[in-house]
C-alpha cells in the first residue's frame, strides 16, 4: 500500500472567472511509506497547493488523492498528518510550549503527557529556554522551529513541510536538516517536503520531484540513493553530481 | 512598574493642563461665567455634592447598563455573522444601513416610545450608539484570521467551535478591545445628550441643561466634571481588563515600540 497515491489530479482556481487558475495538470504520484520526497520548482508552479491537496486542504477538480489506503478527507479526520506552513502560522496568544501542546490537547493527550512531549520537542529544536515566552519574543527562525516542534509533536504518519528552513541561517539550517532526517529514521514518518533550495533537496531526500510551472505539473522524478546522510556527505562527489542533476532538470523547466 | 509608567504621563499632563488654565483665567480674568476656572468648578462639586453624586449614579447606571447590553448584543451579532452566511448577508447590510442614522438624533423620538421621563430611552440610546463599533470591529477580529491558522486547525481535524475558540476569538480580542473604548467615551457622551431631552430629571444632563439656563456655569461644569469622572473610569477599567486578558498583546506593542 502506498503511503500518498495521487492518479490524475488537477486543479483549478476560480473555474470560469477571469481570474481563472491552472495550478495543477495531470499529476501522479506514488510516495512509499516511510519515503522522504522533495517538491523543487520555480515560484508559482504549485507546490504548496500540491501539499495542500495531498492533506485535503483543498479538494482536486479532477482525479483522486489517497493516503494510507483512504481517501485523504479521511486521513486528515484520522489526524494522520503534520504539518509545517511557509509562514510559522503560530499562535501570538500562546506561549512556545502551549504552541507545540495545541495538537496534543486536541488529540486529548493528558496534561502531564503534554508537558514531557513539549519539553522534549523543545529539547529537540534547541529552544528549551524559551517555553514560557510568546511567539512574538522571537526571531523569525526559532518562531519556525516552533512549527517545526508542533509538526512532530504526536508523531503524524506523514508529515507535510512547506519550506519550513527558508527563514533559518545557513548553520541553524544544516543542524536542522540533520535533525529532520534523524526524525525522520527514527518514526518511518513519510515527508513531503517543499524547499527552492536544490542543496537542501539532494541532502534530505530519497527522491526528488521537478515540477514545472503554468500550469504546475512533475517534469522530472530524480532517484537520489545517497544512503545514510553524514557529515561527509556535504562534500560526497556523489552529492555534488546530484546537485548538478536537479539542477540541469530545473534549467530545462524554467526555459 | 510599567503599568505605573503607563498612567503617569496623563495625570501629569492632565495637572498641567489645569493650571494652565487657572493662571490664564487668573491673568485675563473674565467675568468666570462661560469658563469658570477649576478652583471655582471643584468649589461647585463640593457644594453640590449630593445632587452632583445622585445625578451620577443615575447617569452612570444608563451608561453602565447600556453599555454592557450594547456590547453584548454586538458581540453575539458578530459570532453569529461569522458563523453562518445567511446572517452576515442579512445582517450586516442592515447594520451598515442602520448605522448611517444619526441615532443620537433619535432620542426625543425614543422618549415618545418610552416615556418622557423613563431612562429607559436613554439606555436604549445608549445601546444603539454602543452596538455598531463594537459589532463591526469584533466580526472583523474573528474573520481577518491569518490563513495558515485556520488550515492548521483543519489539518488536526478540529469541529468549527474548536477552530472559533482557539483562533478567532484570540485573534478578535484587540478589535474587540479597541471598539469597547471607543464605546465607553461614546457610552457617555449617548447617555448625558439623551438626558437633555428627557429620562430622569435629576440625572447629569438635565442638571447641566438646568444649571446652564439659569447661568449657573460652575454648576454646570461640576457636572460635566462628573461625566468625565464616570468616562475616565470606565476607560480605565477597560484598560486594565485588556490588560488581563491578552497578557501577550502588550508584549507585542512593547516589542513594536522598541524597534
Ligand atoms: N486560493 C487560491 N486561489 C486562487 N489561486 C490560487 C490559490 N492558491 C494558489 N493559487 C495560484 O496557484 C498557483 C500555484 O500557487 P502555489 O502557492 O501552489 O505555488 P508555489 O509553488 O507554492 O509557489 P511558491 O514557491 O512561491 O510558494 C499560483 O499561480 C497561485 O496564484
Ligand atoms: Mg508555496
């Protein structure tokens, strides 16, 4: 069974209006469980309405969007899906540790349970000092790793990320990633992860798809196979030939 | 204290403003009849006292009680727009429409429905002038919410009650606090001018109408001191209560006023 199996989806904005939209055209996909698959593309070309497809955020015009053997309205009301935005989308009214607990009391998780995960998500993207304060207390990038830390809060079976690092510095970023993946090992979660940056997508996936723009659709599916990330592989030639694949798929895609 | 910080500037300009206007009247002394100086006013409230307090007690329980009932109604409409489309086509509208009425020009009208000397006008009056800031600010808290919130909730597959309670009341509540003390000073301002034509005869306003008639302008200004009074603390009461209740809000404004 597939962990995401989208047959011929496409969607479109505002059909018959002049301000019509054709985001999305005939779009398969088939993501393994426990896969780690990158969506690269120009500006515009559809990923995010991608991801929000696959987590029945918005439905389809055409064709169909199954996750874990169901339809994907029901896989959300299953609560099998984590998600982090491209803005924090955090809640000003809530301290850093409440922010993470937001899905757990909804899941009805106990107030003790609540407090060891929140501290332990803390712990994990390097903001244990900050429970107590307000979102507004903080930079733009510990603000999106409180996304981060709620997106794997209760351990969804698929998590759905649109550029989640894209506000961080280039060191928090790299340690980031490595958590990611470790996370990542460690649960079998499914990522979809959405990033501009092809570095990024080489290092964290196990496939990446090139998606070309007007309307969106997948111009290129890259097998990457680097096995078992390391510090060393930043600088791996392999890496590099990678990096240089994607890149050419992207070349071709913007003209 | 910060909150000390806050409350300190008004009263040290509110202290230099009044003896500024001691000295001028005392240099350029009129007669003391249209502006009597502050001496002279505090001298008719103490005087008065006893009609100055009744007259306050009547016109604060019409501001009071309108103002609660106002903010109440305008509230529930707001909930009620948001929730369901059918009332926000119908209701809005109809509220924009109604709002385009002067309503304080009403008042004689509503002492014909109430009765020359009932408050009842008065409050009505009063709620009238309450319900619209406090309705379309809050209706448009609860519906401008940041989208990626509202996804967030429905991705945890969260019922519309838990979406309405966790993301669009929080985020109503500085539309709602800013509307409530726009309402509290136009609470006052409802209340004393639908006094001039009726309700209550010993309330402020008829006291400032009768006392000004009669040339009585210390009197008069005693009780317009007294309305400032009753606004002055009901403005602060809502500051204190914003205060308690979005602890983060003023985080946010002391972080906007660093930078
Ligand atoms: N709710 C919507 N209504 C109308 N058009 C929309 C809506 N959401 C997205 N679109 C359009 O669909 C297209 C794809 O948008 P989308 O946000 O998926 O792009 P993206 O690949 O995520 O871009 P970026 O990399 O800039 O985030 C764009 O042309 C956008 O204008
Ligand atoms: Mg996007």
């Amino acid at each position: 069974m597939n962990a995401i199996h989208i047959r011929g989806a496409t969607k479109v904005f505002n059909p018959g209006k002049s301000s019509q939209v054709e985001a999305l055209a005939d779009i398969d996909l088939a993501v393994e469980p426990g896969e780690f698959i990158t969506l690269i593309g120009p500006s515009g070309c559809g990923k995010s309405t991608l991801l929000r497809l696959i987590s029945s955020l918005a439905l389809p015009t055409t064709g169909s969007v199954e996750v874990n053997g169901k339809p994907a309205e029901q896989a959300r009301l299953d609560r099998d899906y984590g998600m982090a935005f491209q803005t924090s989308g955090l809640f000003d009214w809530r301290t850093v540790a409440k922010n993470i607990e937001l899905p757990l009391e909804l899941m009805g998780w106990s107030k003790a349970d609540r407090r060891r995960r929140s501290s332990e998500m803390l712990e994990l993207v390097k903001l244990g000092d900050f429970a107590k304060h307000h979102p507004s207390e903080l930079s733009g990038g510990m603000q999106q790793r409180v996304a981060i830390a709620r997106a794997l809060a209760f351990s969804p079976s698929i998590l759905l990320m649109d550029e989640p690092f894209g506000a961080l510095d280039e060191m928090t970023r790299e340690h980031m990633q490595d958590e990611l993946l470790r996370i990542w090992r460690d649960t079998g979660t499914t990522l979809v992860f959405v990033t501009h940056s092809i570095p990024e997508a080489v290092y964290l996936s196990t496939r990446v798809v090139v998606m070309s723009p007007r309307p969106g659709r997948i111009a290129a599916v890259i097998d990457v196979g680097l096995g078992d990330r390391q510090a060393s592989t930043r600088d791996d030639p392999a890496f590099f030939s990678k990096v240089t694949e994607v890149r050419a798929a992207l070349r071709e895609v913007e003209g | 204290m910060n909150s000390l910080k806050g409350f300190s500037a008004p009263i040290v300009a509110g202290v230099a403003l009044f003896g500024l206007w001691e000295g001028v009247l005392s240099v350029f002394s009129s007669d003391g009849f249209v502006l009597p100086p502050p001496s002279e006013i505090a001298g008719a409230f103490i005087d008065n006292w006893d009609a100055v307090f009744r007259g306050a007690r009547i016109t604060g329980f019409v501001v009071v009680s309108g103002l609660a009932a106002g903010v109440i109604l305008g509230v529930l409409a707001a909930l009620l727009v948001t929730r369901f489309r059918t009332a926000n086509e119908t209701i809005t509208p109809l509220a924009v429409a109604v709002n385009a009425i002067p309503i304080i020009a009403l008042a004689p009208i509503f002492n014909n429905w109430f009765g020359l000397t009932s408050p009842r006008s008065n409050q009505a009056i009063v709620v009238a002038l309450v319900f619209f800031p406090i309705f379309i600010n809050t209706a448009r808290g609860l519906t401008q919410v940041d989208r990626s919130q509202i996804e967030l909730m429905e991705s945890y597959a969260a019922g519309r009650a838990r979406t309405t309670r966790e993301v669009r009341v929080p985020n109503a509540m500085p539309f709602f606090f800013t509307a409530l003390k726009l309402a509290t000073s136009l609470a006052v301002i409802a209340a004393i001018v639908a006094e001039y034509f009726g309700g209550r005869q010993d309330a402020l306003g008829p006291m400032i109408t009768q006392s000004a008639g009669l040339t009585r302008y210390d009197d008069a200004w005693a009780a317009v001191l007294a309305g400032t009074a009753i606004g002055a603390v009901l403005y602060a009461s809502v500051a204190v209560l914003e205060r308690w209740a979005m602890p983060w809000h003023s985080l946010i404004r002391s972080h906007r006023e660093e930078t």
